[in-house]
C-alpha cells in the first residue's frame, strides 16, 4: 500500500504548491512518452480506486491491492521503479507534474464519456 500513500501525498502536495504559488502555463511543456504512461496510469489508479467518477458510478472508495496496482504498472508499460524514477522528477518539477494531471484528467473525461 506504499505506492498508494505515495500517490496521494504527491497529488496533494502539488495540488497545494499549485494553489499558492499558482501554475505558469502547463501547455507550454512538452510531455514525453513516459509522462503518458504515468498518466494513463493514474487515470486508470482513480477509475479503479473510486476516487474518480465513472459513467457506471463508483460509489465507494477501494483500496487497490499491491497485486492490482501491480497489474495496472504493467498494462501501462511502467515498473515501480520507472513509476517512482518519474515521481522524483515531478518533485522537481511540478510544472511538469501539472501537465501530467491536465492529462490525467482529460484521460477520464474521455473514458467516461466511451463509457456511456
């Protein structure tokens, strides 16, 4: 459950380093292939947890196993440790890291809507 503690203090801390010092234009950088697959996966990590909505309705919240998270890593190309190689560099980035959760969440607003 490490992987999960981890997912939700960068996406919180971040959150919040964009909130106070506010987030120059996320557009502007250029996102490589390993950005996607990170995002494919925590778009993927919120459908399955709940914590993103779906048009089949996720009411509550799971907690995904260490093997489904693991399943997940894998369907999207990523080991956990090219997961958290790019989770150090969106600490040092969080320009970057802001690109990464704009397509996040284009990502889900796309499944939803192939979902309906």
């Amino acid at each position: 459950m490490k992987i999960c503690t981890l997912l939700r203090s960068l996406f919180c801390g971040v959150a919040l380093c964009c909130l106070f010092t506010g987030c120059d234009n996320p557009q502007s950088i250029t996102l490589d292939q390993d950005d996607a697959r990170v995002a494919g996966f925590y778009c993927d990590y919120l459908i399955h947890s709940g914590v993103a909505p779906s048009a089949v309705g996720v009411s509550n919240l799971a907690h995904l196993s260490s093997a489904e998270i693991d399943t997940l890593l894998a369907r999207h190309y990523l080991t956990r440790e090219s997961f958290n190689r790019q989770v150090w560099l969106y600490k040092r980035s969080p320009e970057r890291w802001q690109a990464v959760l704009d397509l996040v969440q284009r990502n889900i607003r796309k499944k939803i809507v192939e979902e309906q």
